[in-house]
C-alpha cells in the first residue's frame, strides 16, 4: 500500500484528471467524481455510482470554477484541487 506521494505529483495527477473531464464534460453526468485509489494514489473519472473501498471520491463540480474571461468555460480550481491533495500524506 502507498502511504506517501509527493504533492507535486498528486497535484499535477488531480489537474490532469480534472482537465480531462472539462475537455469532455459532455460525455458525463452532472455527478461524475474524481477518484483516488488510496493504494498506489491512481487519479481518475468516476461515475457516481462507483464506491470502492480503496477509493477515495470528490465531487468533480467542487474541483471547477467558471472563467472570469470566457463565460461558460470551466477551469480546474486550484484552491479545491489543494484542499484534495491536503487530505493525504504527502512528501515534498
């Protein structure tokens, strides 16, 4: 079981992820999450209904904000993408 991941890359893995699903957030519900396996720290699209025991899931909404520049663009919200990473143990 991985018990530490470096910041950097747990961020870098939630940011890529959450990328993903803006790029194709037609494809999915309005409830789709992010998760992370507790395991070895694997980053990816959830459906809602998915509740494995190793997982950890977030709301993928909570980790969006709107564009101030281009309305109806959504960007990754660092500072939730920050509150996720915070709730592991991370190494620098």
């Amino acid at each position: 079981m991985a018990e530490k991941i470096s910041r950097i890359t747990l961020t870098e893995a939630i940011r890529r992820t959450v990328e993903e699903y803006i790029e194709s957030e037609q494809q999915y519900d309005d409830d789709v999450q992010l998760q992370i396996d507790r395991t070895d720290f694997d980053v990816a699209i959830a459906d809602p209904e998915q509740d494995l025991p190793e997982c950890d899931y977030y709301p993928m909404m909570d980790l969006v904000q709107m564009s101030a520049d281009d309305d109806g663009r959504w960007l990754p919200d660092d500072d939730a993408i920050a509150s996720v990473v915070d709730e592991y143990v991370i190494t620098d």
